[in-house]
C-alpha cells in the first residue's frame, strides 16, 4: 500500500536554484528525505543492478503529515458586497454530459460555513433545481422535475424575488425541433429568502467548501448572465468564454469588471452552441468558441504546501536527480533534471530528458480501464503497487490516454501531481511481457548507465527547458541524445531541433515513435502540457490548442513527419516480445565504416533486458515519401516480429487499401549526413537502450551505439556523399 507520495515544483533546475518539494505522508509517520542522483532505476537481476548516488548533505528528518488532492474544475469570482444582491435573476447555456449525476452546481452564491445562499443545480431526474436557504434555516427548492439529455444544448434561466417571493426556473433545448415534453418552466412562491447575497463569492460549476470547492458540474457552459434584479433590468455579470482562452482569466462585458478565474484549468476554445462547423480554429472565429468544459475530475495543480527545499550547491554534475522518501512502511522518488550551472563549460553530450512524453503518459490508467489492452497487448498486464494506489485514487488525475469521468478525452496534463509511474524502479505493463517493464523514465536510466559505464561526461536538460529557450538551449552541443520515447513535441521544441541539425548538430536518436505528437505548453509556465488529437480522438471543430491556437494532432498531418528531422517515423508497435535487427548492404558503404568497426555480426541485438531484443515496443521506419533524405543509409533492419505487432493507427488507410502491407512491420537503422557537417544516426527502436548493458556490456548494441557517440563527439565535420542535394540534407 502506497503511504508516500510526493512531488516537485521544478521538473529541472540548475545549481542555485531552489526546488520545492510537497509531500503526503498518508498515515501521518514521519520520514526520511534524501537527494540522490540517478544511475539506473531498472532492478533487473539480468542488467547492471539497480542504482543511485546520494548527495552528500542533502538529507532531512521530517515530521508526516497528509495532503489531500482535490480536483474538480469551476470559475471563481471575487465577492462584491457593493452590488446589493437580494433579488437575482441567472442565465446560462448549458451542454450537460452527465445529466443523470445529482448535485451538479451551476452557479452558486454561498456561505459554505453558515450552509446559506442560492445554489443553480442540476440535480439528476429533478434536472434544474433552484435552492435558497435562509439565515434561520429555512429553505426553498423548485425544481423542473425532468433532467435535460445528453449533450445536447439547453438555455437555463431562474430568478428569485425578494419582494413578492417568486422563485422561477426554466430549461429549454435549443434545439428547435425538440419535442414540447423538453421544455420545462415553472414558477413558485416561497417565504424562504437569503438574508443577503451580495457578500458572498459567487462561482460557476462548484460551490465552495471548507478550503476548497464541491459540487462540481460535468459538461459546457456558455454566456451566463447576472441580474440584481428577478425582471432582469440590471446587469451585473456577464461572461464571455472566448475572451482570454490561452489564460485563466475569464472576462466580464457587463461593465462592472466582475473578472474570474479558472480553477484546475477546464477545457477551454470549445465549440459553442452556434458552432457552424465552417471554422476549425477558435481564433478564427472566437464567437463560437465561447465555451468552457469543466470537469469534476480535472486537475492542474494539486495545491500541496511545501514541505522541504533544497537549493543545488555548485558543482554537482548535470543529470537525473531524485528527492527519495523513505518511512518505515513505503518509498517514493520525485525525479528532476539538474542542468549545468548558468556559465558552465557544457559538456560535448546533451542528453535530451523526454519530460513531455513522461507527463503525457502521467498516471496512466490503460490497462485497468481498456478492456482490449490484454488482447492487443497479447500479455495479462501485471498491476504494481503504483497502478494499485491509481486505480483507488482516481483524484491524482489521469494521463493524455485516459478520459474523463464524463466520457471526454483528457486534454492536459500537468507535472504539479504525484506522478506514479514517473518513478525509478517502477515496472510497466506498457514494457512488455519479458524482462524489464520499463517505459519512459524508468526506461531512459539505461542509458544513463551507459555513460555512467563509458565515463562520459554529459548534460541534461528537459523538454520543457527545450521549449522555453529553444535553439539557445542546444547552443554549444557536439551531440544530441534523445530518450527512448521522446513521442511528444511542441512547435519550438521541433523548430530547434531542424535549427541544430542544420547548423551541423549530430543527432542520436535513440528511441522509438518520437516526435510523433504536436503538444503546446501551458504559456504560464506551469509545466502543463495539451494536446488536440485531431482525427484521432477529439471532438469536430476542438482540435486546435487552447494554449496556442495551433492545430493539434501528428506532426505529419501538418506536413512535418518525424522522417526530415531524424530519418526515421512511427510504424507500429507489440507489447509481447522484442525481436533482432539484421544488416543490410548499406552497411558495407565505407561511409558507415566507423559505425561498424570491431562488428562482424550480421544479426544486431538478439538480446536485451526489455522483451528479449533491441527491436520492439515501438518501432520507426525509413520512408522517402515522409522525408527520409535520399542519400540516407538503411544499415540495418528489424525482423521476425510476432503477429501481435501492429501498424500505427495513422497509417492504416493506406495500409488497408491492399490484402498484404507493402512490408512488414520492423524498425530501420539509420544514418545520414547533413549540411554544416553534422550527422543523424537512428535505432528506431525503443527496446534498443535496453540491449546496452548485455554480458557486461560488451555487445554489438552497445559496440555500435559507442562507436556512433564517439565519432559525433569528435569535432571534425561530416562531409555530404557526392552529389546530395543539399535541400534534402
């Protein structure tokens, strides 16, 4: 039973910097925190050994305490006890996705220590429920006694009036041709009055709780409006989604500045009711994208307090750093990225952390919620203690995989959560069913321990370091590592790589499916990530970022597949067993001959910690037609995979067209030279890293990929084979 979890307010940091550290100690023992730097988190008897280096001095005795998650998505707006509230009147648009759930709140205007106020409800089969409850106790309700459908637009109005008593609530499709049994409106007296509204915080889609919010409302809302008064004469708030997407803030037009805030950012630039389907982005036509879907489950930032900083003393090398928790019951890690310090000599290697893709995937919750993942996984998923705690706390939010409680794709993922699977030892189902269940970070440490074993000195940065800099960031680096899983990009990270690839930078790709999803950063610099899947997943007419106003979806259906940055793009993938390259001619050609130099074997990596091989999980391949440059060399390719191995989803249109694919699925070794006198070099594989540490180390995975990190650390330049048009390099 997980008992420690934790998280850090910087996901990379340089020495001087200090980083917070939040942590909950769900049974309130106390516990033990160290800072140690990361080697290899994979405990596999077969490999090197788990292992990690603490830092000396940074160790604190501390006292547990438990935080607690609440998430939940709603609006909320500073009291203003001028407006002299006691009549009101509401308005809104509404698009429920779970109308049958009871207690949903609309609006609210409401003491939550005195339990008094007026509540807007949707309220199960009672649908639209107007509640008043007075300084003395009385209380009124007046419902419309029939729960609106499904998403489907609805106009809400009711009003309460303090002078004759009158309470009114209506809901009405919006859909003209609705049948009459949808409408619904009535109108009641009551002697139940609110001793005064006006000093109370007024929210949208919650209402307040203690610290924090309740209540929470599942599905769009649109213009809702304030009155003073029940016959609606004076406007006090009115609400306009479209203004200000990117942000929290959400903009009053009445003219009285009643300005709010989002609360654990709910999906914003969304189709409005008067969506045409004649606009795909909402900066193009902001009208009808005016509204907000808010979430009972949506989380942003878990809001703990810190409970200990640590400032990184000068000196300490760049790498992978981790917090480790440790009480009598459990342990917990909060992995970060130690950069160089600002000014430092950078060292000729910058190993790329792939910190989007690890929040992309945060939390994940596939293999207790998809109900094929045993049969396309063709292995029963083994459940650690973390996917336990995830399956019972559905409050630490879900990954870019998951959906919503409502049913809707999950948009965004943050960084300011427990991160379970984002941990050093951990083992994934998504790693196969032989050896190591490695996956993202967890997976990454292979390669750590590489350089760790070769006695490289090497930097680190994360994507989002990547992001906020762009090509500064890779400025002064001989070569580039990526991860084994770098899937996940924005624009500028993507635009800086093309810049250092064409500024004579040299590329080690050393994954599979990378590059492969266009995300967009939180412009506050919360570390948040979005993405819009586009065709694959998200709603017509919301595949445009929030964050940005870019178009979401593969990068290759904006024209920039993986192929012209590393020669190599997404094929398919299995989740069974990993298989072995075999060479090609092409890597006879002598301009590969150091790559090969001290290899005779003609089978490459028939070995491996993770599936068995240094072929599988998730495969890339070479293709001309997506921007494989033409003097690209194929040295090696990928075979005998088992029928469980599956092509991308993306290319299954073309590959449908036949009885028979035009190959079959495998990942390609690649290298080719670029102008300036750089290089790219390409395993495709993300089972590759894992092949590294075989006997001790002395293999043809590990001969060959030092043989490439060798020659690209050497300073002299690459030279284009005779004839290569430079537009392709």
């Amino acid at each position: 039973m997980k008992t420690l979890l934790g998280y850090a307010d910087r996901i990379s940091l340089r020495p001087g910097t200090p980083v917070g550290f939040k942590v909950s100690s769900q049974d309130g023992a106390p516990y033990e925190a160290r800072i140690v730097r990361l080697i290899n988190g994979d405990t596999n008897p077969a490999g090197p050994g788990y292992r990690e280096e603490e830092v000396p001095g940074a160790h604190w005795q501390l006292a547990g305490r438990e935080q607690t998650v609440r998430c939940g998505s709603c609006i909320a707006f500073p009291a203003r006890p001028s407006l002299r509230l006691t009549s009101v009147a509401l308005e809104m648009l509404i698009w429920p996705t779970t109308p049958g759930k009871p207690d949903q709140v609309l609006a609210s205007l409401w003491d939550a220590q005195a339990q008094q106020g007026l509540q807007l409800l949707l309220d199960g089969a009672r649908g639209i429920v107007l509640h008043l409850a007075g300084p003395g106790g009385e209380q009124a309700s007046l419902e419309v006694g029939c729960a609106p459908r499904e998403r489907r637009w609805y106009r809400i109005t009711a009003s309460f009036d303090a002078a004759t008593g009158e309470m009114q609530v209506s809901q009405m499709p919006l859909d003209p041709e609705a049948a009459p049994s949808e409408r619904h409106e009535v109108r009641r007296r009551t002697a139940a009055a609110p001793a005064g509204l006006a000093g109370l915080p007024l929210l949208l889609a919650a209402r307040p709780a203690g610290s924090g919010y309740e209540g929470f409302y599942n599905g769009k809302m649109e213009a809702p409006r304030l009155w003073s008064d029940a016959a609606r004469g004076d406007l006090v708030g009115a609400w306009d989604f479209a203004i200000g997407i990117p942000t929290s803030h959400v903009a009053d037009i009445s003219g009285h500045l009643w300005d709010g805030r989002t609360w654990q950012m709910p999906a914003r630039g969304m189709t409005g009711h008067n969506w045409s389907g004649a606009v795909r982005n909402w900066q193009h036509a902001p009208g009808q994208y005016s509204a907000i879907h808010f979430h009972d489950d949506d989380l942003q930032d878990a809001g703990w307090e810190t409970d200990f900083v640590w400032t990184p003393p000068p000196g300490l090398p760049s790498g992978l750093y981790a917090a480790r928790l440790t009480s009598a019951t459990d342990e917990d890690h909060i992995p970060f990225v130690l950069r160089p310090a600002e000014g430092a000599p950078r060292a000729g290697l910058l190993f790329l952390v792939p910190t989007a893709s690890y929040i992309a995937y945060a939390n994940e919750h596939m293999a207790l919620d998809l109900d094929f993942a045993e049969r396309v996984h063709d292995h029963v998923p083994v459940l650690g203690p973390n996917d336990l705690h995830l399956a019972a706390h559905r409050e630490l939010g879900g990954s870019l995989y998951d959906t919503h409680s409502d049913g809707s794709p999950i948009f965004c993922s943050s960084r300011l959560r427990p991160i379970l699977n984002m941990r050093p030892r951990h083992q994934s189902w998504l790693g196969g069913a032989v050896g190591s269940g490695l996956w993202q970070l967890n997976a990454d440490t292979h390669l750590l321990a590489w350089f760790d074993h070769l006695g490289i000195a090497y930097d680190c940065i994360s994507d989002e370091d990547l992001d906020r800099e762009g090509e500064d960031a890779l400025s002064g680096y001989r070569c580039l590592m990526t991860g084994t899983h770098p899937e996940y990009w924005s624009t500028r990270m993507r635009d800086a790589l093309d810049a250092y690839r064409l500024a004579g930078g040299r590329i080690m790709y050393m994954g599979g499916n990378g590059l492969y999803w266009r995300i967009a950063y939180d412009l506050s610099g919360s570390g948040t990530i979005e993405v819009r899947r586009g065709e694959a997943g998200t709603r017509p007419g919301e595949a445009s970022h929030a964050f940005t106003g870019e178009h979401g979806g593969l990068w290759r259906r904006i024209g920039r597949p993986p192929q012209q940055a590393v020669g190599v793009g997404f094929v398919g993938q299995g989740f069974d067993v990993c298989s072995h390259y075999r060479r090609l001619p092409a890597s006879r050609d002598r301009r590969v001959g150091f790559i090969f130099d001290g290899v005779d074997d003609e089978i490459i990596g028939d070995f491996g910690l993770i599936g068995g091989g240094a072929a599988g999980i998730e495969l890339d391949c070479a293709d001309g037609a997506e921007g494989t440059p033409p003097h690209a060399l194929i040295l090696a390719r990928s075979e005998g995979h088992t029928s469980t191995y599956l092509t991308a989803l993306d290319l299954l249109p073309i590959n449908c067209l036949g009885t028979e694919r035009a190959r079959p699925i495998g990942a390609d070794m690649v290298f080719f030279e670029t102008i300036a006198g750089g290089a790219v070099f390409a395993t495709g594989s993300i089972a590759w890293a894992g092949s590294l540490s075989h006997r001790a180390w002395q293999n043809n995975v590990a001969r060959i990929s030092g043989n490439v990190l060798r020659r690209f650390l050497d300073p002299a330049p690459f030279s284009l084979p005779a004839g290569t048009a430079k537009e392709f390099s």
